[in-house]
C-alpha cells in the first residue's frame, strides 16, 4: 500500500496526555492546528483563512522527548505518517479525524527559541550539581575569526 506523509506547521491546541496501550506500548497524543493566513493586498492585512486540525500520535523515543517538551499553545512542526481515523460517537453521527502517526516532531524555531538539552548533557549537568539556568550562561571569552 501507499503511505503517505505530511508535514504539518502549527500549534499544539491540547495538553499532551500518555497512555499505555493494552499491549504495554506507551504512546503520547496531543491535537495541532495549522491556520493559513493571506495578505489582503488592499487593505494590507493579514486575513485569516482556513485551519486544518489533527491528532498527533506519538511512540517509542517521541514519548520521552515530547512529552517533557511541549505543552498547550507551543508552536511545532510535525512530521509524520497521516491517516484518516473513523469512529462513531456516543451518539451514533459517524465521524472522521486526521491522525498523524509521528516521526520527528520539533519547535519552530521561527516562533520560539529553545535550548536544546541532550540526554547526556542533563545527566552531567546533574552529576555536577549545575542547573539549566546555570549552564546556559556562555562564560567564555569570544575567539576572533579570521577575515579573507
């Protein structure tokens, strides 16, 4: 069968809330939306246009990592393999999600800064008694590049 892949620039609209599944596979899930907006020529402003909503599935390493990254209103980009999940409600109206099983999901850095905090950073960090406030201070004298 075909796969097909998406890449979705957005907002993360919902908490992300882990779960175990029945088969003891953990799995964090949040819900993103992506609006697209247009600049009115006559007016010069920006309009708001339509906004594409979908649940995001995380596994494996993603659940560490997401989870003890984002939260509500952060902006993300997402990546991932899409799918179109069906289901009924309680009240028997016959429904459809998008669903993005997801291989990489990031912050866009257009919109937010990070520090990046690699495993293996934390746990020397954590060894030496530092802080993340305490290692993000640069102490070192800059070094001067060559020109030409």
């Amino acid at each position: 069968m075909y796969e097909s892949y998406l890449t979705v620039v957005g907002t993360v609209i919902t908490d992300p809330i882990k779960r175990t599944t029945p088969s003891g596979d953990e799995v964090l899930s949040f819900r993103v939306a992506s609006n697209s907006r247009r600049m009115d020529r006559e007016s010069g402003e920006w309009q708001d246009g339509d906004t594409l909503y979908a649940s995001v599935s995380c596994w494996r390493r993603l659940v560490s990592g997401v989870g003890a990254s984002l939260m509500k209103g952060d902006s993300v980009i997402v990546f991932g393999q899409a799918h179109t999940n069906e289901y009924t409600t309680k009240e028997g109206v016959g429904r459809a999600d998008l669903e993005i099983r997801a291989t990489a999901v990031g912050p866009d850095l257009a919109r937010c800064h990070v520090r990046v905090d690699r495993p293996r950073q934390a746990a020397e960090r954590q060894e030496s008694g530092e802080t993340v406030a305490e290692a993000a201070v640069d102490t070192a004298e800059p070094e001067p590049v060559p020109v030409g």
